[in-house]
C-alpha cells in the first residue's frame, strides 16, 4: 500500500505557516471586512467578488484554496491564471506584507464564497496529504474521465484501512466543487476521514457511464491508499444527491451509508432531462425510488427545504414515504423556508462525515432484499440472481431463519445463486420457499 500510494498521490507542494484570518470582500456594492472563519456563510449576491488580504513579508510561498468558481489570483502585483485546486505561489521575503488578490463568480447556487481552506503563508514544503488529484484509467477520459480530487487529512496514515466518503458533484459541478467546501475538510480532519470526489461527466445524471466512472475512481484510490472496503459511504447534492442515491442503490453491498440533499426521486422525463434520458425506460434505470427496496442495509439520510424551487421538496418526501413504509433505517430533515443551495449543504456537512467515519457495511445480512433494474446489476451481499431477461425488472427477498433459507420473493429470475457465507446460513443449507416458484432454481 506504501509503494502504491507514493506513486498513484505523488508529492505535490504545500505551504506550512500562518493561515490568513481576516480578508476584505470587495462586490459592486461597497467593500466588507469578514473574518475567513465567517466568509463560507456570507451571503452573496451572484456575481463578481474580488477578495483582498495581506500576507507576512517573512513568507515564502502563498498558497491560494480551491475555491468555487475561482478566476485570476493576483500576488505582489504579478496576476495568474491558475488551474482548478490548490494553487502555490513562490515570493521573495521582503519587509513590506505581499498583497493578495483572488477573483470569484459567486454562483446562484452558492450564494456564498466558497474555498476549500485558508489562504496561508510560509514555508513551501512537498507533501503527500492534501487535497491531491488523482489519475487513473478510464474508456470516459475524452469526457472528463479518468481524474477525480482525494483528500487526505494531515497525519493520516496510509497503511491503515480507513473510511471514505464518496463525494458525487451537483449539475454544473465538477471533481473540485466539493473541495472548495471548508466544512467538508474540517470534518473529514475531525475524523480522520479520506475523501473521494470523482468526475461525473459533466451533467448526466448518473446514468450508466458516470456511474461506472465513480465505482472506477473508487476502486483507484483503494489502490492508492489503505481503505476498508467495508467503510465507503456516498453522498451528494443536487444531481448529486440523486447520483448518492442511484450508486448507493445499485451496488447496496459496496455503500455503507447514504446522503442526499434535495436529489431527484423520480424524473419526468417531459422536463429538461429528456436530453439524457428520454424514455421513462431510461429514467427507471436512475430513479432512485425505483430500487429503494435495496436500502434494507443502507442507512440513508434525507435533506430538502421545502421552499426549494428547482426540485420539489416532494422528491424527498416520496423517498421517506417509500423507507418508512418498509421500514428501513433513515432520517429525512425537512428544513422549513430554505431552498436549492450550497448554504444548506454545508450546515449538515459535519453530520454526514460523522456518520460515515462510523457507518460499516454488513457482511453477511442474514436476509437480502435486492431489485435490479439494468442487467449488469445481478448480485448483493453474496446473493446473485440470474435474469430472465433484459427488459424487466429482477427481483428478489431472502432470508436466513434458524439455518434454513427462506425465499420470500423471486421475480423476473430463472435462478437465485449464493455464495458461501451468503445470509450467515451454512453451505447447502435447506431451502423453503413461501411461495412455490417451480421456475426458480436456488443453488450454492
């Protein structure tokens, strides 16, 4: 893991020193002095924001924060335009402060500056912690693919099997946009969290390509670096908190927790997602009411303001209505009087990389309640179906009661095969059925 780590998150330069605490905000209506700590929950008017600090002569490097929609940055007079990320400047020491200048479109959605740290100054060292992108092999790199963003907080240790959390980004988003999320980072530093954001594609909505794409960015940075595969959790906002839900569904045994804020349930496929899926066919392969069944293990926590006018907050109560009904584990905050925006993503964002640090996927669930809605999706928990055939729906509910397995429900299958340890239930154990399904082959 070592030898992997060093050469997939490769030493990338830093600055160590002081973080800048106080800037100057500067719109079209006047200038405001604001705390760095408070800047991420300012609100804003959309549009252009230049933002003015100083930092100590003595330094020697500046790094500048991913920040949302970052444009020029300008140092000590000389003005860059850097790529997306953490950006390092290297200055002479001088006797006068080195000024500081980062250009930002503050987006409808954000309603806020939004960077990922402090701006700091210093020393310029290498390091392998960070935010850090990461290159790996993807058929989708003319589109984007083949790149996501990881975060490893300061002192981590690589060697040790840790919890990641897979962060899926809104429409219009990209790798970098939750890099730019402050909370994000403090609480992945809280505890001791690695962070995964990977590319989906630009706005797809999930479908089959850039959701292959994350699980391909997720089985890289396991390479890179030591996860316990029984600790990845998703989550997302947005077209984000859609795509949370339709990976976190379609592979329930590989997520050990979900979080969606304001994602879509069920698409109509008469509004503007008719250019991605344009059929109610293709809808059903993402809608995430459509495997809901497959939660059973999956923990999964709702946000949606109610006053949200770009998806209706009854996207979410549709989902907490269909959870509550099977009586999975969830929790829905409803928020009264707040919209579609960054500002009620980061409110919550402590919570949701709490409860991934500690959510852990079972291993062996002694009942497998499992929906496949796209053929390539045919096993769970150690439970793999055989399929009737490609169009329909396969489904099926088993269980392990007291060394026997019970199949509850078996459709759209011609056989349900287990792999051992699949339920808890000893290899070969007998098998009932609630129902005679004489169609229906069940076999180690």
């Amino acid at each position: 893991m070592v030898q992997a780590f060093a050469a997939l998150l490769a030493l990338h330069a830093a600055v160590r020193g002081a973080e800048i605490s106080e800037v100057d905000v500067v719109t079209a209506h006047g200038t405001e002095h604001v705390a760095w700590s408070a800047l991420a929950r300012t609100k804003l008017a959309p549009g252009p924001v230049t933002i003015r600090t100083s930092a100590p002569g003595a330094s020697a490097g500046v790094e500048i924060p991913t920040c949302g929609r970052r444009g020029a940055v300008t140092i000590d007079g000389t003005r860059y335009a850097p790529p997306e990320g953490p950006f390092v400047v290297r200055v002479a020491p001088r006797s006068a402060p080195h000024a500081i200048e980062i250009e930002i479109t503050v987006s409808e959605y954000e309603k806020r500056v939004a960077c990922g740290d402090p701006i700091r100054a210093g020393s310029v060292v290498d390091v392998r912690d960070g935010t850090v992108a990461l290159d790996f092999a993807s058929p989708d790199s003319a589109r984007g693919g083949g790149r996501a963003v990881v975060y490893v907080p300061p002192g981590h240790d690589a060697t040790k099997p840790s919890a990641l959390l897979v962060g899926v980004h809104p429409w219009n988003g990209n790798e970098w946009t939750y890099a730019a999320y402050a909370e994000l980072l403090g609480a992945a530093r809280a505890h001791d969290l690695v962070l995964l954001m990977p590319s989906g594609l630009g706005n797809s909505l999930y479908t089959a390509g850039p959701e292959r794409e994350t699980m391909r960015a997720i089985d890289a940075v396991e390479h890179a670096i030591a996860i316990d595969p029984r600790r990845v959790s998703i989550w997302g906002a947005s077209m984000g908190g859609q795509g949370a839900c339709t990976i976190g569904l379609h592979h329930p045994d590989r997520f050990a927790f979900v979080a969606s804020y304001f994602g879509d349930a069920r698409f109509d496929v008469t509004s503007y997602v008719r250019s991605i899926l344009p059929t109610p066919e293709a809808a059903h392969r993402v809608n995430p009411i459509d495997v809901i069944d497959n939660a059973r293990h999956v923990p999964i926590l709702l946000i949606h303001g109610d006053a949200d006018r770009t998806s209706d907050v009854r996207e979410s109560d549709e989902l907490a209505a269909a959870l509550r009904q099977r009586g999975y584990s969830f929790q829905y905050d409803r928020v009264p009087g707040r919209g579609h925006e960054g500002l009620l993503v980061v409110e919550h964002l402590a919570d949701v990389a709490l409860r991934a640090s500690r959510a852990q996927i079972p291993e062996h669930p002694a009942r497998v309640t499992f929906r496949s809605v796209r053929p390539e999706d045919d096993r769970a928990y150690g439970v793999r179906i055989v399929r009737t055939d490609d169009a329909h729906d396969a489904f099926v509910d088993v269980e392990q009661i007291g060394g026997r397995v019970i199949v509850h429900a078996a459709q759209g299958v011609t056989a349900i095969v287990l792999e051992n340890g699949a339920l808890g239930a000893p290899t070969n154990a007998q098998v009932a059925w609630d129902a005679p399904h004489p169609n229906v082959e069940l076999r180690w």
